[in-house]
C-alpha cells in the first residue's frame, strides 16, 4: 500500500509535505526546467517588497562547514513586476503557491500583501518578519512579540487566505514570539529563518560577506531548527512549516517526529536541485518499511525522555 | 535550454600538467555530448568537507564515450580534493550549465585572450572552431600567465594549427608583459585590414582590460565570466554582475558568456 503523503496547512491540502523554502528558488521557473512542480507540495517564492530590490553587492554568499552564509539582502522584482511577470507562471503550476512577503516597514507588509490578497493563483502568504539582512525591518519585527503581533494583524486585515509567520531563530524564546503571531491572527508558523553569523578572510581581514554578517543555512543548523520546532510545538496548536538544513528523507522525519506538518528545503536545492523530490520518494519507502499509513501520523511523535 | 543532468560520473583520467594544474576526464556522464564551447558543470565532491558544488569550465568532450574533460588549477580546498581523486573515483556532476558561446563566422579573425585557468573554455572554442572548417590561421590565440609555467597544454593549443601568441609578466616565454598589451599590439597594428572578434577568459583584471580594449577598437566579442556560485542555476542570486544598462544579471544561467561590454566588470 502507498502510504498516503497528503498534508493539510491552514486548510490548504499539499499532495505531499515537502515545500522549496524562500530564497532558494526564485519565482519556480529554474526548478520548472528540472521537474513538474507538481511533484512539490507548494513553492515559496522569493519574498517580495514593494519596490524592486538588488539587494547587497557581491559577495554575498560565503561556503562555511557543512553550510553557507547568506546576505543577499532581499534581491526581488517588487510586487508590480511579480503580479506582471511571475505570477502567470505560477498560476499554470499544478502546485500550492505561497508567496513569501518582506518589508521594511508594517505599511510596506500590508500594501504587499494586500495586492497578493487580489490574486487567486496565491495560495497563502508567509511573512518573513524575520530576515537578519537588511538593516530596517525584516529581523526587528519577528524579535519583538509587540511588534509580530501588530504587524501579523495588520497584514490579517487584508489578506483572507492562509497567513505563515516565518519566525526567527535569533530570539530569546520563540515560543513567546510564536504566541505573539498566533495572537495576531497568524493560521501557521514557518520555523526556522537563517541564524545570524559571519565570516572572516584572514589575510584580507575582511569579512566574507560585503554585509558584514549575514544569515547561516545549510546542515549546520539542523539541530537548532529541530528544537525550535519542538520547542514552538510544544507552545502552540498552529501547524508548523520545518526549515532548517533538510537534505535527505531523515531530516523530514526528524522534523515531523518534532512537530512539523511540512518541511521547506532551502540550501540543499543548490546542491541538488530536486531533493525535494527525492525525500517525497524516500519517505515513503521509510513509512512502508515501518507499516505507518500516512505521513501526517508522525507529527510530534518524538519519543521524549 | 538544455535540460542538465544530476548524476554520478567516474574519473578515468587525472593527468599531472605541472604547476598545480590538472587535467581531469570523467567518464559515464550522459550529457556530454550536449556540453558546447562555454558551458560549465557543477561538481560535487563526494566529501562533507566542502559544501557547495565548484563551477567548472569544459575543456574538451568526447561526445559518443560520454566523456567530459575539465582543467583546473589546484587554489583552494574544493580544487585540491579535485587534484587528489584518483582514477574510479565518483564524483556528481551537475550541467551542462550557463550560456555557451556563440561561434564566429568561418571567415571571420578570431582573437582568443586566454588568462592563466581561463584557458580551457577558449581551447574547447578553437578545437570546436577547428573541427567545424575555420581556418585555424585565422584564430590568433593569446596565452597570458606570470612565467612560462603558467601557460600549460602548448602542444596541443599548437597542434590545432592557430597562431599560438604566448604572453609572460615576466618574459620567460614569449612576448613580455600582460596578455592584453599584447592583444591592443596586434588590433592596432591589423587596424583597417580585418575585422576581428574576440572571446576572452580570464582573471578579473585581463577580462576587464580586454573588454576595454573591445569598447576602445570597436572589436566584438565574448567573455566568459567566473563567480563562486552556490547552485549554478539562478535560483540563489550569489552570482550577480552589474550590467551596463542597469540591474543585474547572474552570471551562472544569464551568462557566463557576456557580450563585451554588457557587463560592468
């Protein structure tokens, strides 16, 4: 029997739990030369300001051990170009589409996704109020419980499909900034963002990074992320999107085992492309081998001590 | 667009060229015979100690055995392991990838300006030239590097019959200097008499430098650009140039073949 991988967030059925994280895969139209994007369960895009942004000079991505710095500062079309240009490609993808939205300023969230609130071929939304590469906003809202919580609802006021709050690692608790969303009126959590972090040339003393630091990807923040989704799991009975240095099909069933109803791949799309797709295909021989019916009935399972 | 491959390829050849340079052959790559004169593949190393995929330029083909040749100098981490594979090894190859040159009219003057490791993707360029029926004399191949030992695989750059123009800092092989004062010698002193196009490769300074020279002689061309890219694919923008008429343009899927002076380099 094939073990049935549908998941359901905020009432948005996914044919399959893995997601592509924001950042990772533009506006989906690389990754559509590759594969259907109907083998994905949604696709997050780039987020989206409203202005076009070039986002920070090069360099802007430093390789560090088993994974990556970022600062590239927002780069995206501004919305005007993204509903001209990207989002009649997204409509046509047999995929839930879930636009990631960035501000620098709770206006610039509201305006956004007020515009995205008019589009059908947008599934859901996730805020990134939490991005540690730019210098107003991103970050500063999603380490502020006052501040998630008044930017989730003004943003709850004009969108009336499905709101993501994509939380940020580099806080005291998350727990509480995860209350502070939910109490805004967010449907879900996305846990986690990138962890701030540098790097430094020694011979140039310069860091790698023109930002001077910028947010750390990859495998080496898998043991991190998986305790934060346990630990906002724990707090809250809103789904939980997992993100956090996923790469093969145990990573997903960690991060379910702790609490997460769908995973995002974001760096190791740039080492192989279609590992979401591979982990789709793997999980499901783990579940077989392991007679679980579905793939949703190992949320939260983790057998604590 | 070609659709690229993701798969495991074997080495079958790791030749010592002297200099920390290396010429690697891997075979059982399914899309060989699709990789052009510009293309580059993502290689991953079957390590954990360096993360991300290292662009690598094609250096020749060999279309029906599946075979790809790359050439790289030994900088860094990734292209040290790369030097100690030995024969058998797997590694994962991703590509091809990027946009290839266009190739010249038969008639036309070709000038290459190859800069130290910039060399292989202009080799492959005047092989492919070559097997296609231009005539060789009509490519002028500049070779720049430090001192002798920086200009590798002569013979096989002068067994393609071009007009083989070794260029050295320090004189001991050639004319003296950069490759590129060498270049505006030969333009200023053709001026009139043919119209040439050039395709360069090379370090930063030499690319810049030979995009001026196009921009100043009102010489055309290509220039293949190098980027420390994370996916080689356009989907995490590490890669971006500035590009003359505004915004940005990534060098791994936009490029990394530019038209001179499309690029603010």
């Amino acid at each position: 029997m094939t073990p049935d991988m549908k998941v359901t967030i905020a009432g948005v059925e996914l044919a399959n739990p893995l997601m592509t994280a924001s950042g990772c895969c533009g506006y989906g139209e690389e990754l559509a030369n590759l594969y259907p994007l109907s083998k994905l369960g949604a696709l997050v895009t780039k987020s989206i300001t409203l202005k076009p942004r070039l986002g920070h000079p090069v360099p802007r991505t430093a390789e560090t051990a088993s994974g990556m710095l970022n600062a590239i500062g927002l780069a995206n079309v501004g919305i005007d170009d993204f509903i001209r240009e990207k989002i009649p490609f997204l409509a046509k993808q047999k995929t839930v589409v879930i636009v990631n939205v960035a501000g620098s300023a709770i206006d610039e969230y509201v305006e956004v996704s007020a515009r995205l609130n008019d589009q059908p071929a947008v599934d859901m939304i996730e805020l990134n109020i939490s991005c540690p590469n730019v210098n107003e906003g991103g970050m500063e809202f999603g380490a502020n419980s006052r501040l998630t919580e008044q930017s989730v609802a003004a943003v709850r006021k004009v969108f009336s499909r499905p709101i993501i709050a994509k939380l940020s690692p580099n806080v005291t608790s998350i727990a509480d900034i995860a209350d502070a969303a939910a109490q805004g009126g967010a449907d879900a959590f996305s846990v986690i963002n990138s962890l701030v972090g540098t790097s430094v040339d020694v011979d140039s003393w310069r860091p790698r990074l023109t930002n001077n630091k910028g947010g750390l990807t990859g495998p080496a923040i898998k043991p991190v992320a998986l305790a934060m989704v346990n630990a906002v799991y724990e707090r809250s009975r809103l789904p939980i999107v997992g993100i956090g240095g996923i790469a093969t099909w145990s990573d997903a069933v960690e991060f379910m085992l702790c609490g997460a109803t769908a995973m995002q791949v974001g760096t190791a799309l740039f080492i192989d492309p279609f590992t979401p797709v591979k982990i789709v295909n793997e999980m499901k021989t783990y579940l077989k081998k392991k007679k679980i019916s579905a793939a949703r009935d190992l949320v939260g399972k983790v057998r604590k001590y | 667009m070609i659709k690229p491959a993701c798969e495991d390829a074997y080495l079958i050849q790791s030749k010592d060229l002297r200099n920390s340079y290396y010429s690697l052959t891997f075979g059982s790559f399914s899309k060989a015979g699709q990789c052009r004169p510009g293309h580059f593949v993502h290689v991953q190393l079957p390590c954990s100690d360096v993360f991300l995929r290292r662009p690598m330029s094609v250096a020749s083909v060999s279309r029906g055995k599946k075979e790809i040749e790359i050439i790289l100098k030994v900088l860094g981490r990734g292209t040290r392991m790369m030097s100690d594979l030995k024969k058998g090894d797997r590694i994962n190859i991703l590509g091809p990838l990027g946009v290839p040159f266009r190739l010249p009219r038969r008639s036309q003057t070709v000038i290459m300006v190859a800069g130290g490791v910039g060399f292989p993707p202009l080799l492959y360029l005047a092989t492919e030239m070559v097997a296609k029926g231009h005539d060789p004399v009509l490519i002028e191949f500049f070779y720049g590097g430090r001192s002798a030992g920086d200009i590798v695989e002569k013979p096989r750059i002068k067994k393609l019959g071009l007009k083989f123009h070794p260029v050295t800092e320090d004189g001991s092989l050639g004319s003296l200097g950069l490759v590129t004062q060498a270049v505006e010698e030969y333009i200023t002193s053709r001026k009139g008499t043919v119209k040439p196009v050039m395709y360069g490769c090379g370090p930063e300074g030499m690319l810049k430098a030979t995009d001026e020279l196009g921009r100043k002689y009102g010489v055309g061309g290509q220039l293949s650009l190098e980027a420390p890219m994370p996916c080689g694919i356009g989907i995490c923008l590490g890669c971006v140039v500035n590009l003359r008429q505004g915004g940005h343009a990534r060098v791994c899927c936009d490029g990394p073949v530019f038209d001179i002076g499309e690029v603010i380099l």
